[in-house]
C-alpha cells in the first residue's frame, strides 16, 4: 500500500506549523515519510511536548526532603516513612471526555492508574476533579451521567478506592468539560521502576492489551481547539477495558519481582512512539522495532497506525534476556500478550521497521529532545474592578441558595457511584473535606484532596494559584495529616493568546510561592491547553492534587459533632465578598477581586490546627460559602443543628482566607484560646451546635431537616 | 478454620475476604481460578467481590465456567461451606449452588454505599451470631445486585426459612427485598452486601464482625 504524498494539508492537518515543518526538514535532511511525519506530529504536539508550557513549568519548586523523584516520570515519588513510598499522579481527559463522556472518562481513570503501577506502586486511592457547564445547558447532563458512570466503570472494576474530588459548573464549560483524574499508589521506596533503558542488544517487550486504530491521533486532537466539527472526531477516543488493565497490573507487580524488569513505561499518549522513544532517550540509547510482532486486533495496520495506535492497556518493557521464560509465565498467567517487538541498539536512532521495510529511521535523542519550545507573549491580568457594595441578605435565605446549587450542593449521587470502601481501608469516604486511605498493614494514613476555584484564578491567576495550594493544604490539616507533596493539573484556554497565556503564568507564579512557602512540593503534573470552542475559553482551572501524611490513626481529627459543642474559628475574619459563591449564585455577580493568601499564616494556622488536634472534636477550612456553608456542612454530617452568633451577610459568607472552623467541647475550647493567645493565632468563638435547627443571629432559621433535603437532593434535581 | 479464597483475574475484594476471615481466627489460602483441586482440609470456601471475568457476557457467568467452580460445587454438594459476596454471590447462582440471579439494579446505575439490613433468621452458622430481627449497617457496592427469582422460589426461600438478610431500604429492586439467601442445607450463603467492609472500627464499622466470628465459632469446632 503506498503512502500519502506529504502536502502542505497533510502537514497542517498533522497539527504542525510550516514553521515546525522546516525544522522537521532540517533534522531529518530529507523529506520524511508520512509514519515519520506521524511520529513528529505525536511528539511535538502541546499534548506530549509541553511546548508552550515548559518553560513556565520549570519555575515550579519540585524538591524537598520528602521527594523521592519529581516530575519527569510516570508519576511522582514521596517518601512516607519506614521504607514505604507513595506515587502519584494527576492527568485530564478533557478532550476525549467531551466527544465520547463514558470512555473519554473512563481511559482517563485508565491511563493516571497505569501511570501509577508502571512505576511499581498498587493504586491505593482515586480522586477526580470535574468541570461541567452550567446544569440547563443541553450537553451537561449527557456529560455529567456519562463521565460519572465511565470513572465508575473503569475505576470500580479495577478496584481503586475513590477517596474524593470535585464537581463544578459554570457558563464558561458549556463547551469543553474538564475530567482530572488523580491516583496514587503505594510501593516500597527501594523498589520504584523508571524509563530509562539500559544495555544494548536488550529486548524491547510489548505487554498487555492488542492493537487497534482506537485513539489515533488523539494526542492532536488534545492539542487544537474545538468547532463544530468534534462529532467528526468521536472515533480519536480510545475505548477502555478496566478488566485488562487489572490483569495488566497484578502481572506487571508480578513480573517486577521476578527481577526481569530493566525499565518500563506505558503506552499512553501517542502510544508506541512516545513510549519507545521516552525509553531509549532516557537510556542514552536507540530503538529498533519490527511492528510485524506488535499484536494487533485488526487487520491490515499500517506502521503509521501502529505508531500512533492509542489503544489502551498497554505497556513497553526493556527486559533482563535471561529472565524472558520467566516473565513470559506471568503473563500467561494473566493471559495477557507478551512480544518482544524489538531491541535497543546503540545508534542514536528510532528505527521502525515492518515486514523487512524500514518506515522510520529518525534521530531519537533529536526527536525526544528538540520539540519545539515557545515563549508564548502573555499580558499580565489586569487588575479587578474594586467590588460594589453587596447588600445584606437573611442568612437562611442565602444559605438555601448555596446548597440548591449543584455547586454546593451535597455529591452524593456521585460519590455512590464510584467504589470508595474497595480495599477496606477507607478511614474516611469522599463527604467534606478530605478523604482517607489507611496503609494498609501499618499505622499510617494517607489524607487526599484536591481543590482550586477557578473564579478566583480568573479575577487573579497569581492570589487564585496561591489559594488553589492554600486550600488543599488546610484540607489536608482539617483531618490531622502533614501536607508532603503536590501535583498540578493546569487547565487553561489557547496558549497562542496573550491573556490566556498570562492566566497559565500568573497561576503558576501563585502555585509555586504557595508550594514553597507551604513545602508542597510539585512532584508530578499534566497541561491541558486549547480548552476552548469557538473561541470561548474555559475559566483558568489549575486543579491541585495534594497528599498529606497521618502517622497514625489515633491522630486521625474526627467528624463527630455533638449538641452543646462549640463552634470556633481560627483565623480572621473581614468578609471578603469579591467573587464569592453567594455573591455569584444569589446576586448572579462575577465580581471583585480574589481574596488576598498569606502564606505565613496559612503555615501558622494550618500548624495550630495539627498541633492541638487532641482538643478538637471535628473540624473543616473554610473555603467558598465561608462560615455559614461550612457551619451547615459540618453540622449536617453529624447530624445536628448549629447557631452561628452573627447575621451579618458578609461575616456569613465571606470568603478570606487562611481559616477553619473548630467544633470541640467546653473545656476545649478554653484550652484552645489559651493555645491559641500562646501561639498568636486569632481565634474566635462564633456560636455553637444544637440539635435540629440552624439559626444565624437571632431570626433567620430553618429546621435542619428542611436544610438537609434541599441540600440531598439538589445535585440529583439538577443532572441526574 | 481453614478458609479458601478464591480468586479470579478480576477480583479485587480478595484480599479484603482474607483479611476478616484472619481477623476471626482463620487460616487463609488463597486459591487460583486456574486451580483443579482445593486445597486439602478447607472448611470453607470464599468467593470474594470484583469483577471476576470484567462482568462480560454476564456477571459471574464466565467465573462459573472455570476449573474452580467445579471443585467448588463439588464441595458443596458434598455438604462443604462456602460464602459468595457480591460479585461471588453472582458466581454462586451462575454455577447453580444457589437459586436466582442477580440483574442490573432497578435504577441502572453503581451504588456503594453503607444500607441497614435485616437479620432474617439466626438459623446458620453464618448469621448465629445475630438474633433474627436485628438490624445491621453493611455497605453495598454493585452494578448487579437486583436479586429476581421466580415466585415459587420465593415462596420456598421463605418457607424454609433461607432468606438470610433482607435489605430495610432495597436499594436495587431486590424481590422480595433479599439481600441474602442460604443454600437448602443452610451451609452456603450468598450476599450482595459486603460484610468484610465492616469488620473493622477504622472502616465501614464492625456490623459484619459477628457474621466472621460466628463461622468461625462452627467452623472451629467442627
């Protein structure tokens, strides 16, 4: 079969520029075939090639004590003590998600969890971080059903708890969803695997899954903005099978401990091509493959399919020869394909050959390591508008408009969905606040969250990246752990525009003061850019995963809240209206600036916190909804009813920052003070707990029941 | 009491079986679908929750059709003990040892979550350990837990007294109500709820604790 002629349209239809093109000329010296313009295509686009955002990227603090291994591998590497390590990882399906929700989720959940394994881990916990447009719209509600049953599809079979997240709606997603999907896994730390291969002459084994023309040229596909062609693109989204790729993990675990493994890294974007040439540069070393081994499960492939081939559950292995019968056994165990599909060599080159004909023969290092890099022009944002005056509001009433939107209100019809007790060490399932996985055989926890608020981010990228991380560790702080680590999931519009280019900018100089000043450091990550359709753009959204470590259970903050407990709050409070939730769901306002971060203080309060844990019943950050969202939740886990002390609009919903909300006994709350006065922390006492009804001053109420059933059912009224 | 564990490619509630079988005193192996034989002196065999063959065709149906299960349902037959949870209940009715099938929930979609269950008789070693009537908090966690037989088997899972746990709220359409039912011999169950997941304070609660410790309790003295 003989192969397209190389045209301007092919080449722009390939994603590249004429620009990219030249380039392509000069390092190839010819013209390239059309699998090597395949090849180019799959490792230059922003996708794979972080072309637009590397250099930003780089800024990012990404070491400390505690970082075993930082970005540049599968996923990122933590030290928690006593020899364990935890990995993990956060990576979008946003494109593939919006063309075909169900598998578009559902192999996003796919590929972050063979990120995890493929460096030697067990997935231990799953989060996912969801942005959807505004509930009328005619998309979100196919989206909604469609990616929730494709998380819980995939991540139910394999059988990784779902220890928390995120769902969000707004106008400004009505075009392109957002699926973040996180996991984390569990290894010893002197048995991590990496990419780089080593040795010449080694086999290079292809494992797992068969390939098919599913996901070819997805990765460019990720890489453009949408019109209203997309439906013309439902067949670039890989279809998932959690089953194999649960075999595909107990034999990889397996096969790691037989010693056969020299250095492995799965197939996910662009497949074959980035997966293979990942491993010989790592290696300082070229690859050959005979595509004529690769198993396939159509017929009549081309090499240019196989390259680019996206189909799923696959993974490349460099292997000890000696230990082939071996590894070979596991798979079979597993029934599971296993063929060795080519060999490293010791030229610089990729070189793909099939049924004796040569179809690339391309520099490796050169095509790893000279993709394009852009410093795109980027404009600061400019500065808020200072905000209106907002008027007072009862209390109640803002309350009720908070928890009828699906934005506050409770996920339950989300979370049910998903298998969050699988593994049965779940100390705490996905509710408020962050979720909780025992490790298990040990006394240690591990505490999840992930957070950002994209208002803010927008009005401020640089205060909105801050609160993003601030917001995550006082998460992490509200349940007793030790904030250890951070991976960024950077959702943002086309980088080709200034001011979106300067929202991606600003967001990172705010996330990496953040992670310094907090010692989160960033140790993994994924860029998602061209989120936009027709020309509208997402709101900024740098979604932060972060993990803490809980040493022991006992030091585990508790949820229990009783009648006659006290409620207290750490940190002050000014009432910061500008874009806040009540502000943007009861006034229909987008206004204002982000609130301020203070770094110090969010270090100081969240150490306060962790330090006095042994007096504190139960306890949550106050975030978006500000002191009477917060109040109301806390309360309605246990149960009970609260009186908050102040009917004060913006002393109720403000939303400043670097506070939490304290529920604790009588006694308590006396030696939380004096701590408190001791350590210079601010701390107030703003009502307390009672038994079935909500006040906030001394007229606006409503019965906790009432509360509850607006509060339980509207995320289902809204989508379901 | 020595306790089999079967597992299949897709299980992953496995360990978790293992693991509350231990934590009531028993010896545990674990044994592969693959496998021709159990191993020598089991008491009782465990089939665990997952998604045993991906819960193609249907669930528990290619599972049903492996080397195991046919030494399973000679195990049985023989008057051996055995406990399907969830996905293992599916594979208990696809072999035939228990009566009925599981369908797709009645709202067509996953649900995991905590749900009380009703202790309907005391009469097993499985369930001694409750008094008939007591209620219990168990999580559920399935696609396919909608429990349909036809009427007259209802009727005889009644009139035998078989029916084991029945859901207070049924959250998947269950006829009936069942959550759980016991063979004609009373020595296997099969349930959609999982009681591993609460047999421990630090997870899911310790409802299931008394279900272990009952069999063990036979099971040990047997």
């Amino acid at each position: 079969m003989s192969e397209p002629e190389i045209t301007p349209e092919l080449i722009a239809s390939h994603g590249l520029t004429p620009d990219e093109y030249a380039r392509i000329l000069d390092i190839v010296g010819r013209e390239p075939t059309f699998t090597e313009l395949g090849i180019f295509s799959a490792m230059w686009n922003e996708h794979c090639s972080y072309k637009s955002s590397k250099k930003w990227l780089r800024t990012l603090p990404t070491t400390g004590p505690q970082v075993i291994c930082g970005p540049g591998e599968n996923a990122g590497v933590v030290d928690i003590g006593d020899g364990q390590a935890v990995i993990f990882k956060m990576e979008s399906h946003n494109h593939p998600s919006y063309i075909e929700p169900y598998q578009g989720a559902a192999t996003g959940m796919g590929g972050i969890l063979r990120d995890v394994f493929t460096m030697g881990a067990r997935p231990i916990a799953s989060m996912n971080s969801l942005s959807f447009g505004e509930p009328a719209h005619h998309k979100t509600r196919q989206l909604v059903n469609g990616v929730v049953a494709g998380i819980g599809g995939y991540g139910n079979c394999f059988g990784v708890p779902c220890a928390g997240g995120e769902v969000r709606f707004d106008p400004a997603y009505n075009g392109n969803c957002l699926v973040n999907a996180f996991a984390a896994g569990l290894a010893d730390a002197d048995k991590i695997f990496y990419s780089a291969a080593s040795g010449v002459g080694m086999p290079v084994v292809y494992l797992g899954a068969k390939t098919g023309r599913d996901g070819v040229g997805g990765a460019t596909m990720a890489s453009a903005e949408f019109d209203d062609s997309i439906e013309e693109k439902r067949p670039t989204v890989q279809v998932g099978d959690p089953f194999t790729e649960k075999r595909l993990m107990e034999a990889t675990l397996e096969l790691m401990q037989t010693g056969a493994v020299i250095s492995i890294q799965d197939m996910g974007a662009a497949g074959l091509t980035c997966s293979a040439v990942e491993m010989g540069d790592k290696g300082n070393l070229g690859v050959r493959l005979h595509l004529e081994n690769v198993p396939v499960r159509e017929d009549h492939m081309t090499a240019y399919e196989m390259m680019l081939s996206e189909s799923q559950e696959r993974m490349l292995m460099v292997l000890k020869p000696e230990l082939e019968a071996q590894a070979k056994a596991v798979f079979d165990k597993w029934d599971l394909d296993f063929a060795i599909v080519g060999e490293t060599i010791a030229e610089d080159r990729f070189h793909i050959v099939h049924n004796g004909e040569t179809k690339a023969d391309l520099p490796l290092k050169t095509l790893a390591g000279t993709a394009p890099e852009y410093d795109r022009p980027w404009v600061e944002t400019p500065p808020a508008e200072p905000l209106a005056d907002v008027p007072n509001i009862d209390p109640i009433d803002g309350l009720k408009a908070l928890i009828s939107s699906p934005n506050y209100a409770a996920k339950q019809w989300v979370y049910e969905q998903y298998d969050t007790m699988v593994m049965a060490d779940s100390a705490r399932t996905p509710n408020i606040g962050s979720g909780i996985v025992r490790i298990h055989g040990t006394d240690k926890a591990l505490a999840f969250t992930s957070d950002v608020t994209p208002r803010y981010v927008k009005a401020n990228p640089f205060e909105g990246g801050k609160q993003a991380v601030a917001e995550a560790y006082r998460n992490l702080c509200a349940v007793g752990a030790r904030p250890l680590a951070t991976t960024d999931n950077m959702n943002f519009g086309n980088p080709e525009k200034p001011e979106i280019m300067g929202q991606f900018v600003g967001a990172i100089k705010g996330i990496g003061a953040a992670v310094k000043a907090l010692d989160m450091p960033i140790v993994s990550g994924n860029v998602s850019l061209y989120n936009e359709t027709d020309g509208t753009a997402i709101l900024p959204t740098p979604t932060i995963g972060a993990v803490g470590l809980i040493t022991h259970t006992d030091e585990i903050i508790g949820t229990e809240v009783r009648e006659g407990h006290v409620a207290l709050v750490i940190g002050d409070t000014s009432g910061h209206m500008g874009q806040s939730a009540l502000l943007a769901e009861v006034f229909n306002r987008i206004e204002g600036d982000a609130p301020t971060v203070d770094l110090e203080m969010e270090a100081k309060h969240g150490a306060f916190i962790r330090d006095n844990r042994d007096m504190i019943k139960a306890c949550t950050d106050l975030s978006d909804g500000g002191l009477a969202l917060a109040a109301f939740e806390l309360a309605e886990a246990s149960g009970v009813g609260v009186w908050l002390d102040s009917d004060d609009t913006a002393m109720l919903f403000g939303e400043d920052q670097g506070r939490y909300l304290i529920a604790c006994n009588f006694d308590q709350a006396e030696a939380l003070m004096l701590a408190a006065g001791r350590a210079g922390v601010p701390i107030h006492s703003v009502g307390k707990f009672t038994s079935d009804a909500v006040w906030m001053g001394n007229t606006s109420t409503a019965s906790l029941a009432e509360l509850s059933e607006i509060y339980s059912s509207s995320f289902a009224s809204a989508v379901a | 009491m020595h306790a089999a564990v079967v597992v299949f490619p897709g299980s992953n509630c496995d360990r978790d079986l293992a693991v509350a079988f231990e934590q009531a005193g028993a010896r545990v192996s674990m044994v592969w679908h693959k496998d021709t034989k159990l191993p020598d002196g089991v008491d009782i065999v465990g089939v665990p929750g997952g998604f045993s063959f991906g819960d193609y065709l249907r669930c528990g149906a290619i599972a049903a059709n492996s080397p195991i299960c046919r030494e399973i349902v000679s195990h049985t037959d023989k008057g051996g003990f055995a406990i399907g949870i969830c996905n293992g209940f599916q594979v208990l009715t696809e072999t035939g040892i228990l009566p009925g099938a599981l369908l797709r929930n009645a709202g067509l979609k996953y649900i995991c979550k905590t749900v009380g269950l009703k202790v309907e008789t005391s009469q097993s070693a499985f369930t001694n350990g409750y008094n008939a009537g007591d209620v219990i908090d168990i999580p559920i966690a399935h696609h396919d837990g909608n429990y349909f037989a036809e009427d007259d088997v209802i009727s005889q899972l009644k009139s035998e007294d078989r029916i084991a746990f029945t859901y207070t709220d049924t959250p998947n359409g269950a006829k009936a109500d069942i959550a759980g039912i016991l063979s004609s011999n009373r020595r296997v169950l099969g349930m959609m709820p999982h009681p591993e997941r609460s047999a421990d304070a630090g997870h899911g609660g310790t409802d299931g604790v008394a279900l272990f410790r009952a069999l063990s309790g036979a099971l040990s003295l047997a």
